[in-house]
C-alpha cells in the first residue's frame, strides 16, 4: 500500500503535465523509484484507463490564434502580418513532426513542445531576415513580446485595494525568464530530433538503411522455423495434416456412440437371445417360500405411579 501512493502522484503529476522528478518523490517517500514506477500500470488498470496521446500540432494552433488576436490580425487578413504568423505556423508544425526522431514528446508536455517550436521558428525567421540585411518592422517578434501573445500574464494592479494582484504582476517578468530558459531546455531535444530527420530524410541514408534491412531480412529468413510461418508451405501441409487427423478421431468417436447405442437398443429388445419358435410363458414357481418378517419388539409401557 506504501507503493500505491507515490504511483499515484506520479501519474497525477504526468496528467497535469507538471511531472515531478521521480528521484526527489523516492527520497521523499524513503524508497527506490523502480519500486513504484512498476505500479502505474496497475493503478491504471484499476482506474479502468483509456490513454491518450496529444500531438503539439493542436497547442502551436492555439498559440498562433493568440499571436493573432493579440495582433489584431482578424480584421486585416491580406496583412504581411497574417503572412507572417502562416509560415510561423507551417515551420512550427513541421518542427514538431521531426521532434519525434527523438525523445522530447517522451520528456516533455505537448504545449511546451508547441511554444517551443514557435519559439525556435520565430528566432530562425528574424536571423533570415537579418542574414538578408533587412531591418525588423513590426510583423517579427521578440521572444518576450512572442511569450506574452501566447501566455496571458497577470492582470496589472491599478488601485491600492489590489495589493495581491500588485505582487504577482511585479513578479511576471521572473516567471517569463524562467519559462523561456524551460522552452531553451525543450528546444535542445527538439533541434536534436530535427537532426535525426534531416539524417534520416537523405537519399543516402535512407538507401544504406533499406541495405542494412534487406541484409537482417535475409538472415532472419535462415532462422525462422517454416512451420510457425503461415505463408509457407510446411506451415500449410502441418495444418491439413491435423486438420485430417482431427476428422478421422472425430469420425471414429462417432461410429463408436453409434455401436454403443445399438448394443443397448439390442439388449432392451432382447435381440441377443435365441428364438425357438416357442410362445412366452410365465411359470408359476411352486417352491417359492417367502421369508417371515421378524416381529418388531414393541417397548414396554411406562411404570405408572398410581
């Protein structure tokens, strides 16, 4: 029961995609994290669980609406803005697919894996542009004015009766570097995964794999037992063989209840026996002495007291 609760705040944690480092939970609870790791499943099965797996191209959707409502881009579509935030969007959501050659979706939640995308994206367009030795007008944005389109900050305080609001605006700024150095740490996994795919997607690379797998394939063919492959013929020529010997068995069971029953029949009817041409008779058996049943000892009656 120990083991149950850490499980549980493990998976709770993951769901609201704020995952708790599983090394401070063990110390936390005096135990080895391979002690309640191995429970998730069975805290699943017993929630009767149905997982499912978000992609980042649904948050990177969400933060360009933002970008856009917060630019004032529904009112003007031929805009160079919208222009903008449309390659923002198609570089971001390709980025996210190529993230998945390597283990950001494992580390990290979809919706940061989506600003960091953007993040990533936003960066690379305004170094185009200054590679180009164009200035920035105001269709490209910094990485403070992009985090504050796509997170909301804290309302800013404007009377004296919201000191409470005061203290969590002052401290906005602080949150923001500490979200911006996160999405540094989710964009190293992401550029990683960026790498593979561009590995991967040459012509070269991908000849010398299909290489490599037709060579596995033709030594696998060597090892694989014909008779558990249902292509072969010996896998085939097996399953007629005891398809055969299942109808003989079945066949003989049969013939051997239909025997069983005409041996009853017969000895109902008295077929067995011999006929001679004789009319059936009961004797009266003359010797015959029935036995006396033994009288039953009655119990004597109770002593009277008169």
């Amino acid at each position: 029961r120990e083991k149950i609760l850490p499980a549980i705040f493990l998976l709770a944690s993951k769901a609201e995609e704020c995952v708790i480092d599983t090394g401070k939970l063990a110390a936390f609870f005096n135990m080895k994290p391979r002690q309640f790791i191995r429970l998730e499943m069975d805290v699943l099965e017993g929630l009767a669980f149905n997982l499912k797996i978000y992609h980042a191209k649904r948050p990177i959707e969400g933060f360009i609406n933002r970008i856009r409502s917060k630019r004032g881009e529904a009112n003007n579509t031929s805009s160079k803005r919208k222009m903008y935030t449309d390659k923002l969007k198609k570089r971001a959501i390709q980025l996210a697919r190529d993230s998945y050659y390597a283990d950001a979706s494992l580390l990290f939640p979809p919706s940061q894996i989506g600003l960091a995308c953007i993040l990533i994206i936003n960066r690379r367009m305004r170094e185009e542009r200054s590679a180009d030795g164009k200035d920035f007008d105001d269709e490209h944005l910094d990485d403070e004015a992009l985090i504050d389109a796509c997170v909301p900050s804290p309302p800013s305080a404007t009377t004296s009766s919201a000191s409470s609001l005061s203290s969590s605006s002052s401290s906005w700024p602080q949150k923001r570097q500490r979200l911006l150095k996160q999405l540094d740490a989710v964009g190293v996994e992401i550029k990683r995964g960026e790498d593979l795919a561009v590995g991967y997607g040459k012509d070269e690379t991908k000849n010398q794999l299909n290489q490599s797998a037709l060579k596995i394939l033709k030594r696998l063919q060597k090892c694989l037992n014909p008779l558990f492959n249902p292509e072969s013929e010996e896998y085939k020529r097996l399953q007629r063989e005891k398809k055969r010997k299942r109808d003989e068995e079945e066949s003989a069971q049969n013939k051997r209840e239909q025997e069983e029953d005409r041996r009853r029949e017969a000895k109902l009817l008295g077929a067995g026996e011999e006929d001679d041409d004789k009319p059936f008779v009961l004797h009266r058996n003359d010797d015959f002495v029935p036995k006396r049943r033994k009288m039953e000892l009655q119990p004597p009656p109770p002593p009277s007291f008169n």
